[in-house]
C-alpha cells in the first residue's frame, strides 16, 4: 500500500501543479484578451488614403488647368492694366512735383532778390545817412571856425 499511497500522492501533486498552471494560463489570457476590443478597432482595414492610377491624376491635373487657366489670365491681364495705371498716374504725379519745384525754386529766387535788394537799398540809406552826418559835421565845423576867424560871437543856440 506504500507504494500507492506515494503513487496516489504524486498524482494529487501533479494535479495541484496542473491546476496552478492552469489557473496561471487563465489569468494570462484574461490580461492578453482584454484589449480584444480596441485591438478589433486597429485590425479594422480603413481606406485614408486611396492610391489613384496615374492616369487619373494627370486627367485631374488637367481639367482644373483648364477650369482655372481662363480666370489666372484674366487676373494676369486686370493686373497688368492696373499696373499700367498705377504708372501712369506716377508719371503725371512726378511732372506734377516737377511743376511745383521749378515753382518753389523761381518763388525763393524772387524773394532772395527782393530780400537782397531791400537788404541793398537798406545798406546804400545807411551809408548815405553816415556821408550826410559826417557832411554837416564837417559844415559846421567850418562855419564855427569862419565865425572864431571873423570875431563873431558863437550863438548860444546848440545846433549852430
């Protein structure tokens, strides 16, 4: 009976280890399955981008050239008759500032001769008033020393 005993023994031990494996292989499965779900949602084949035969791309290509060629040169063209414009309207502003410069510049030419004339004018009165206060000065220098000479009394008046 020994040798059953010890053979019924092995047989619970090896039971108890297959039971243990087993108990570990589920929790195992159960951790491994539990993203089942969103790994069904990555497995899931979706279309993000579609591979389009060269064939159609360059028709593709082709027809909105030819949608947009008519409207890119009519913009090409409203875009060169601004252009046009624009310089035009700088070619006369620039006569235009021309005009007033050459104005400007013959107005400050007046105003400079005026100005230097007066300033002339002013100068000639201011040397001719010095000749006449030097003249009368001289004058009655003169007469002083003709009256001293003739015996006359000077007057007692200061301007004499």
């Amino acid at each position: 009976m020994a040798d059953t005993n010890e053979i019924l023994s092995n047989c619970v031990k090896n039971l108890k280890t297959s039971v243990e494996l087993i108990d570990n292989s589920l929790k195992l499965l159960q951790e491994s399955t539990r993203t089942v779900p969103k790994l069904k949602r990555i497995l899931e084949t979706r279309k993000h981008f579609d591979l389009v035969p060269e064939v159609d791309y360059e028709n593709a290509k082709e027809a909105v050239t030819n949608e947009l060629q008519p409207q890119i040169d009519m913009l090409k063209l409203q875009f060169n008759n601004e252009l046009k414009k624009l310089e035009k309207r700088k070619s006369i502003l620039y006569q235009r500032v021309q005009i007033k410069r050459d104005k400007l510049q013959k107005f400050e030419r007046m105003n400079n001769n005026l100005d230097k004339d007066k300033l002339d004018r002013f100068r000639f009165l201011r040397h001719k008033k010095k000749r006449l206060i030097y003249s009368l000065t001289r004058l009655k220098s003169q007469e002083r020393k003709k009256r001293l000479s003739l015996g006359i009394q000077p007057s007692l008046h200061p301007d004499s």
